[in-house]
C-alpha cells in the first residue's frame, strides 16, 4: 500500500486549453477566506464549484476532439482515481498519465484524486501548472539529480523549530526529494487560483485516533486547493488554514500554511501506524508472546539508524566519511545479530521486555559514542544534528501532528476522538481504503464515472470491496460487486467495468498486473515482489518498466474508456433533462394567485 524510501523506509525505509487558450481564473474577484469551521455538506465550496464549471468547458472541448457528442449540461463527471503503493503506485500514476495525454483522454477528467504513493506523484506533478500538456517533461524528474543533503537538512531544521514537528517532517523530506526527486516548498492553496488546464486534485489522509478508536465518519480527510477536512462529518477550513489554532469553530492564532513537502509526509506515512509494524517483523522476531511494544521500539530505533546510513551515503564522495559509515553499519549489524542469537533462546515475557529495552538503549548510546569520534566537519555536523533532532522522535514514534480546527466544536456529530483534543494527527489513508473513493462517493460531488488504478500490494479487488462495504455502512451509493471476481484475484483481467445505475457512479477497475502482461498468477506474484513496497528506491531500470507497464495497460483499455464516457455522457443528459422536467412539474403545481393552497 505504501513505500519506504531511503530514511523513508524507517522500517525496512494541468489537459488541453480551449481552442488553444487557458481558461484563466486569474483576475477574478478575491474570495475573502473563511476564518471559521465551515459545512459544504450537499454542494461544493465557491471556489471548487467555479474551477469545475471553467474546467468544463475543457472537458467539452476534449469529447469533441474524440467524436462524442456533448454539451455544456451534459459533460460527465469523470474522475480519475490512483491508488496507494510507495513508489510503484507514483510511478505508475505517471506512465497511465502520460498515456492518457498521448490517447487525448487525459483532458476528459474533472477530477484527479489519490491516497498514498498516489500522492507522491500528484504534489510533483502539480508544482508544474501546465503539467497535463507537459508529461514528458514531468517524467524526466525522475531520471534526473534529486536535492542535495545540504539543502534536505536545512529545511528539516527549519521545520525542527516548529511546534508540531515530528516524523511526519522527515517522511515527507525524503518520499519528496529522495523518491520524487524534488523538494516542492509550494502550498496547496497556491492551486486555489489557478487556470484549468489540469483535473481538480483532491488528496486524502486519515486521522490517526479516530481510525483507532472513533467512528468511521471521523476518520476520511480530504485536501483540495480550497478546503481541508472531514469527509463524512463535511466540516471544513480553507485549505490555508489547515494547521492554524482553532477553538469553538473561530480561529485563535493563524500559522503558517505547511508546504508540500510536509503536506506528502502527512499523505503517505503507513508505518505511523503501529498495526502496520507487525507486517515488517523479520521472521526470528515473529514469535508469539513476545513484548509487542518493546519490541517495536526496538526494530524503529535500529531501522532507522539503518536508513540514515543508507541515506547519508547517497550524497557522500568523501572516502573517510564512506568508511566510518561503513564502520556504523558494521555495527549495527553486529548488534542485530547479536539479538537474534540471544533472543533464539528460551525467554520469559519479562526478560524480552527487558532485553529489548537494553538492546534499545544500547543502540542510541552507541551512536552517539560513534559519533563523538568524527573528525569535525560538514559530516560531523550532518549525522550530529540528526541523531539529536531525529532519534528521539523515533523514540516517541510522533506522526502527523496537526492543530485540531474541530477543538471544542460544538457540534454533536464531532466525536470525541476530536473534539476534546488540541491537535489531532493525520497520517496515510491507505490504512482504511487504499483508493480515494470516499471524497467521490454522493450527491457532492455527483460523479458518472470513476477510473480506478489499482497498483495496492495484497489481495487484489480488497479496496473494491472495503469501499463498497464503506459505502453501504454511510448509505452511499456504489455499483453492484459480484463476490464472483474474488476467483480471478490472483491472475485478474486487464479491467473490469461495475456498471452504476441511477445515482451509482459506474466503476472502470484496472490492475496493474494482470492477464494481459502475465502469463499466470505465479508471474504476477514475482513482479509484485520484485516491485514490492518496503524496498530502497527503484533503479532506472525499474523505473522505465513500471512506466511502460502503465502505459500498456491504458493503451490497450482506451475503447474501453471511451465506450464508458460516452455512456457517461447519455447519462449526464438524462439527469440534465429529468431535472428540468422536475423542475418544470414544480412550476406547474405551484397554486396561482388567489386560489387555495390545499
């Protein structure tokens, strides 16, 4: 569902113009933000609803392009949905993308809207505002010199500073500069004002108590260039305002907005979660009755310290610094050896927790002792400021801290886990449902048609289900899914159309690997393990396969694609002219003048 790279892996690691011409929201009247908690509960914020009317001329502009008759009433609501997978899932956003523009179908979409690695690869592609008629350009970024340490390191220190700093920080420095290869200071808001050229974005992140605890309309959190907030509850800030001090609904203290760079370690932090750790265990750890939490502090604070040694290396030429890190690396490995070893024996509960404990603080102690006996010099100062700023985060195990816009709301459908609280902490929504579904599903936004990618690791069709449970849990609509293509989930076809019937979207799903690039459901399982998750970034050569894995894949379904818009549209039509005529039988029951109003 996710990825870890580099230190990042801390467990293991804007379409076409009209007629040739942008339609400009430049210029327009300043929307004065909202400084309060807000509701959008059946109809979109001014500022969403204006961009995607002007995109719609786009999008009318494109069918025409492919021979599908429309009209500005009857443009279909087309979203486009990339699901979580680290560095798979961004990579492959990009080729199907890519593919898209090549095909003329990129321009078709209202709406781009990902979780997770998704993510990764929509913050990078939206720091060009005219990427969708730019893709080739958008690709290179992944072939080309990413951010040097020294300029990592000085924005980590600078958001070190900050109250609310915490892994979080760290995740998204380097998925942004060490998977996407750029370090993006931009703020979402900036997009607010923006022409239309690209699909309207909509990110998504959960709340980390709530998902524990809380019920399910506290957990979905939405971002756009306008708002920020939940989903199910449909309350909401100006996006500007995400991470300013709120209370009783008002804002107290405005903050600074977080840049992009954050914003992508709040989007795809999995491991923020602690159920998710139980899945990274090495084998020899993986032994019942062991001491969950010890242990776990145990495997962050030598992960780690792995990956910043993996890391630093990255960005250093210097042969001394190469060797002491290398002798830092011998010695952590020494150290995981000797746990395994010791830990093979028979212990109690209590003499693993105890161990564990000692292994921890062995770890930090000898760190710094290493440390201690560099040479002073850039390198010293680098692997100095970063045990003493980083490792005690680890430690505390501190994700997504955000102050909480909802704190003392008085609205009886916040729930506890957010109204009570100071901050609350937002952290990947591939947890919950590893494609964006929810922010699409309803009469809010009204969508026709959803493209699903699905790039997830694990059982193939479970985020299809998972959301088709979710809607029905929050009486959203969704199409029919027979229980049938659970057959097929080791070797599935290339895509799958869930037809929607009167307010259901209709649902194109389409594997990554499938049918069509592999030639049984061993083959698939190789790929998804050599293109796993929790690995150290991807080689060029892995790069330029998952491209053009995605790009066949949107090839080879564009009639497809181009059968269900057009589906799409007739449907849209057909709303348009049930509405009028509901409209029209309003008018006429109206009582005239004078008459009784039985």
């Amino acid at each position: 569902m996710w990825c870890i790279k580099a230190f990042a892996i801390f467990i293991c690691v804007l379409g076409t113009m009209l007629l040739g011409t942008p339609v400009d929201m430049e210029g327009l009247p300043e929307t004065p933000p909202k400084m309060s908690v807000h509701q959008s509960r059946h109809s979109l914020c001014a500022g969403e609803q204006e961009y995607i009317l002007k995109r719609k001329q786009v999008v009318l502009e494109s069918l025409s392009r492919l021979n599908i008759n429309s009209t500005v009433d009857s443009v279909p609501h087309v979203a486009l949905l990339g699901s979580g997978g680290g560095q798979r899932a961004a990579v492959s956003l990009l080729g199907s993308l890519h593919q898209m523009e090549q095909d003329g179908l990129l321009d078709t979409l209202l709406y781009l809207g990902g979780v997770s690695g998704s993510t990764w690869s929509m913050a990078s592609l939206y720091s060009d505002p005219m990427w969708s008629i730019n893709m080739d350009s958008v690709l290179s970024k992944l072939s080309g010199p990413g951010p040097r340490l020294e300029e990592a390191l000085a924005w980590l220190g600078q958001r070190a500073e900050e109250e609310n700093f915490s892994l979080t920080d760290v995740w998204g420095l380097f998925t942004s500069a060490a998977i996407m290869n750029q370090m993006d200071l931009r703020h979402l808001s900036d997009e607010a004002r923006r022409n239309v050229t690209n699909p309207y974005p909509i990110y998504s992140a959960l709340e980390k108590e709530c998902y524990t605890n809380g019920p399910l309309e506290g957990q979905w959190f939405e971002v756009s260039p306008h708002e920020a907030g939940f989903t199910e509850l449909d309350l909401f800030v100006e996006t500007s305002l995400l991470g300013s001090r709120f209370q009783g609904g008002e804002l107290k203290e405005r903050k600074p907005e977080m840049d992009m760079v954050k914003l992508q370690g709040l989007l795809g932090c999995a491991v923020a979660h602690e159920e998710t750790l139980k899945d990274l265990l090495p084998p020899w750890l993986n032994v019942p009755g062991q001491v969950e939490a010890a242990m776990g502090q145990y495997l962050r604070v030598y992960h780690t310290l792995d990956r910043l040694v993996a890391l630093i290396r990255g960005d250093l030429e210097d042969p001394t610094a190469l060797s002491q890190l290398d002798n830092l690396q011998n010695m952590l490995e020494d150290k995981l050896n000797y746990s395994r070893s010791v830990l093979q024996e028979s212990k109690s509960v209590e003499e693993s927790e105890a161990l564990f404990q000692l292994w921890t603080l062995g770890l930090l102690s000898s760190v710094e002792g290493w440390s201690q006996t560099l040479e002073e010099g850039p390198f010293k100062r680098h692997v100095s400021w970063l045990t003493k700023k980083v490792l005690p985060m680890v430690v505390k195990w501190e994700w997504g801290t955000t102050s909480n816009f909802l704190f003392q709301y008085k609205d009886s459908a916040v729930p506890p886990c957010l109204h009570s609280k100071e901050s609350f902490h937002l952290i990947d929504a591939g947890l919950l449902i590893n494609v964006a579904y929810p922010p699409f599903l309803g009469e809010k936004r009204d969508m026709d048609l959803l493209i699903v990618l699905e790039y997830s690791a694990g059982n193939m069709f479970e985020t299809l289900t998972l959301a088709r449970d979710y809607a029905a849990r929050l009486r959203k609509p969704f199409p029919n899914i027979d229980d049938k293509i659970l057959e097929e989930r080791d070797w599935p076809k290339d895509f799958y159309v869930f037809q929607g019937e009167q307010s259901q979207p209709t649902i194109i799903y389409m594997p990554l690997f499938n049918r069509n690039n592999s030639k049984d459901a061993a083959e698939i399982q190789a790929k998804m393990e050599e293109y796993t998750t929790f690995q150290p970034p991807f080689s060029q050569e892995k790069i330029a396969f998952l491209l053009e894995t995605a790009k066949a894949n949107m090839k080879n379904n564009k009639d497809t694609i181009l059968r269900e818009i057009g589906k799409a549209v007739e449907r849209r039509q057909n709303k348009s002219t049930l509405a009028v005529a509901t409209e029209q039988v309003i008018l006429t029951d109206e009582p005239r003048h004078g008459s009784p109003n039985f």
